[in-house]
C-alpha cells in the first residue's frame, strides 16, 4: 500500500470496516478489514477482529455495507472487476457471472 490510511471506512458503533486500495503484479485491488474498536484500562483505543456473538449480525450487514461500497470505489476508480489479488483465491461475482453463462452455452449446444 502506498497510502497507509483506507480510502474508505464504514462505521456501526464500534464496528469498522475498512476498504484498503492495494497494488499487486496484476494491478490495484481492493481489500476490506472488519474490526471493533475498545479501549484498555488506561483509555488507549485498540483495534481487534474478535467479536461477541451479539455483535456478529452488525458485521454481516457492515460486511454487506463494505460490499457494495467496495463495488463503487471500483466503478469510480475503474479497477477491473475481474482483477484478483496476488494469491488469486477470490473469484468475483462477474467471473461466477460469466462461469454461470458458459455452462448454460454448454447446456444449450449438447444435443438431445
């Protein structure tokens, strides 16, 4: 990362996430982190990603949040959906898209 802030943050309480723009061989790529947010006995804030159990439905909307948000930033910094991080284990929603068209193709052409 060049910049070590996030280029965006969505809050709920103590609930962050944060979208981090990343460079790798093949590009930029976005990156989330989710984390809550205490404070110790002497009144420094930490970050941590362990959560209660009452706090995991906050983070599966805030993960829903960081989702769509994080499909904007790449609209409006015209990263390529189809980019994958350097360790190429994600799969994007166009590329289950375009995976789910080819097996129809293929459905369709196998004779009857």
């Amino acid at each position: 990362m060049s910049d070590t802030r996030p280029i965006d943050t969505i809050r709920d309480g103590n609930l962050k996430a944060s979208i981090w723009k990343n460079e790798g061989e093949n590009g930029p790529f976005l990156t989330t982190t989710i984390t809550r947010t205490y404070t110790d006995q002497r009144g420094n804030y930490h970050d941590t990603a362990s959560f209660t159990g009452t706090e995991l439905l906050r983070v599966a909307e805030l993960s829903r949040q960081a989702y769509s948000r994080s499909n904007e930033l790449r609209r409006e910094l015209s990263l390529s959906a189809d980019r994958e991080p350097e360790d190429g284990r994600r799969q994007t929603s166009r590329s289950f898209e375009r995976q789910a068209d080819r097996d129809r193709t293929r459905t369709r052409r196998q004779p009857r």
